[in-house]
C-alpha cells in the first residue's frame, strides 16, 4: 500500500471560451452585501496568500485495484472480486472505524491468518454499502493483502481567498479537492493549512499551464483547520489574519449580481510570501441566481505578471478578486489552450459554503468543475 501524493493545486478545463449555459436564464433580483443578521454591509479580509494544505479523508479512499501473486501461475485481487472499485470510501473493517491506512494492515493480516472475511462497510455516491473481503497472501512478499491501492491523506498548495474576523472563519483554493486518480471529491475528516513559500515558477503556454513551485513554512505553526471541502473551495476556522496580507481591516463584498465586465485585480503571490495585486479584465459575468462553479471569465492584463507566469498557473486557484474596493471573487480554472484566460466563481457562494451568511438554497454539495 504505498503512500501517493495528491496533487490538487489548480483545476484545468480545456475550453477557451465561456461554456454553453455558462448563464442561468434569469437573473437574480439586485441584492445588498448583507451581514448575518441582515443590517449591516458585510466586510471581510482578502487573502492571496500561498498556504499549504494537508487534509485527511474521513475513510480510507480506494485509489486502485492490485493483482497479488497467489501461487506461481495465479494472480488476483481479493478487493476487485469483492466488488470495490477506485472512488469508493471505506469508513469501517469489522466495526472498526477507519481513521488512518495503517489500522487496515494490522486487520487485514489478522483475518487472514484466522482464514475469515472482513466485512466492509463503505460509502459510494453517499451511500453505504456492505461488501465481504477475504484476504489473499502475497507469496513474493510474505504478506496478507487486499489486493487495493488505498489512500488517507492528501498535500498540496493553493491561495488563500478571504478571512472573516468577525466569524473567524477562512476560505481558501475556488474549487473542490477530488483524488487525481479517481476524480472522486475528498470527504474530509481532519486537516489544517499552514504558511507556504513560492520558489519558483513555470510559465504557462498554450496547452500546457504552467504551476507556482513552493514549500510549506512552519508546519508547527498553524494557520487554521479544514473542515469543509466543496464545490467552492476548503473552508474552516482561523484565529488571525495571516502575515504578508495587503489588508489589514477587512473591505465590502460584492453579491453575485453587483459583479461587472471591466477591470479588476487579483491578488496572489508570485515570489517568496509576498501578496501583490495584477491587473485582469473580467470579460464575462455569468447569471447567477443559484450556486454555481463557473460565473466569470478573467483575462490577465498585467504585463508584469504575464512577464513572470505567462498568465494563470497552477497553484493560482483562490486568487482573490477585487473590483471597485469590492471583494468580488477567486479565481478557479484556467482555460489550457488560452493560459491568459480562466473561471472566475463569485465570492457570494464561498460565503455562504463557509457558513459566513445564510445559504437560502438548497444544492448539490459536489457539482463537479469541467
């Protein structure tokens, strides 16, 4: 079972203009920036902070399917008989409730030796399921085996895109986490950011987006827990506002309906921990009375930021996007064939994923980003 590293740094989307039914057919109602009680403007503090992101999976994530060498002309995998495929979560073995990949070795060997089946409670499309798994020995390696490549955890880096200091509350990357092998979204069960460093960067060009290269700094100091993993981002609690942010007090957000065409800035960090603003152009607002992943187009129109990525890299996700003193947004996707340009998805909806104003509707937690 060997560790693997997630790499969940941007989504890439291959289209190079705004998608079809991008915009909802009506338009919602103008809207004021309101508070959680309905009485007062509703300010926070953009980030653009490169933080690094370590989270757990409430499960163990099967990733794939191993073939284990059973006798000299035989070879199968006990998972894959089972039924158990990549994506499912596995949250219990015998009752036991799984929490970390090395408790499933220490079960696995001991039905094994005593030649009984596990029984496999596990989640697939948010339902639980039951499947009977009989372990198989490894005759290479003298060891009991499932006969599947399990996962745990998952590391990376993103941007930092708002704290509210009032709720104490963070939201950070624009996007969903899902598992790069399976494309499943990850069920979080623990996890914490800390501060990150970039050291380098490779610039993007047309069909190959570039990426931000950097490590986490001060891993004992943390910068706040991972509760939440959705649509719309990583979201969780924070006492502070981090160093290197270019706000100290916090500014207005701007409703979904207040976003315009024109330009903008977004805020990220393209040398060490330093935030800076770059100019774009938000070339199309989508309309948007419900929650949804993609609702602008941006164009980089910064030269000394075209100069340095070559436009949106990896790492880039959640890249704060203010308009008129306003908070508008975070930056999502870049768009492979065309690196100047990307999603945008509007900050009214990360709020409200992270529980800073009311969520009056109902959705799909996991609508998936393409």
């Amino acid at each position: 079972m060997p560790g693997l590293l997630l790499a969940f740094i941007l989504s890439l989307t291959g289209i190079t203009g705004p998608a079809p039914g991008v915009a909802a057919s009506q338009a919602s109602p103008q809207r004021q920036a309101m508070g959680p009680q309905g009485n007062a403007e509703l300010k926070v503090i953009p980030g653009g902070q490169t933080i690094g992101v370590k989270v757990k999976s409430a499960g163990v994530l099967v990733v794939g399917h191993h073939l284990i060498q059973v006798s000299q002309q035989s070879k199968l995998s006990p998972g894959e008989k089972s039924g158990l495929v990549p994506g499912d979560l596995m949250v219990s073995i015998d009752g036991v409730k799984l929490n970390e990949v090395s408790k499933v070795a220490k079960l696995v060997e001991h039905a094994g030796q005593a030649g009984k089946p596990l029984s496999i409670v596990y989640k697939r499309g948010g339902k639980e399921h039951t499947a009977k798994l009989t372990p198989a020995y490894d005759r290479n390696d003298k060891v009991w085996r499932l006969g599947l490549y399990i996962r745990d955890s998952a590391a990376g880096v993103g941007t930092l895109t708002f704290y509210a200091p009032q709720q104490g509350v963070y939201g950070a990357l624009g996007h969903v986490i899902t598992d790069m092998n399976t494309g499943t979204p990850i069920v979080v069960g623990s996890g914490h950011i800390v501060q990150s460093s970039v050291t380098s960067i490779s610039k993007s060009q047309d069909g190959d987006p570039g990426e931000k290269r950097a490590h986490f700094l001060k891993e004992s100091q943390v910068l706040g827990n991972v509760e939440s993993n959705t649509d719309f981002g990583i979201f969780g609690k924070m006492n502070s506002n981090p160093d290197h942010s270019l706000y100290q007090e916090p500014i207005p957000v701007a409703m979904s309906s207040e976003v315009k065409e024109g330009p903008a800035q977004i805020l990220t960090v393209v040398d060490g921990q330093q935030v800076e603003r770059f100019d774009v152009e938000i070339i199309h607002v989508a309309e948007q009375d419900t929650p949804a992943t993609k609702g602008m187009v941006l164009r980089i129109t910064d030269p000394r930021l075209l100069n340095k990525t070559g436009g949106i890299v990896q790492g880039m996700s959640g890249s704060p996007i203010v308009q008129n003193g306003r908070l508008i947004g975070a930056v999502t996707h870049v768009f492979v064939n065309d690196p100047k340009s990307g999603y945008g998805c509007f900050i009214e909806w990360m709020l409200r994923d992270s529980g800073v104003v009311h969520q009056p509707y109902a959705y799909p937690p996991h609508l998936k980003a393409v």
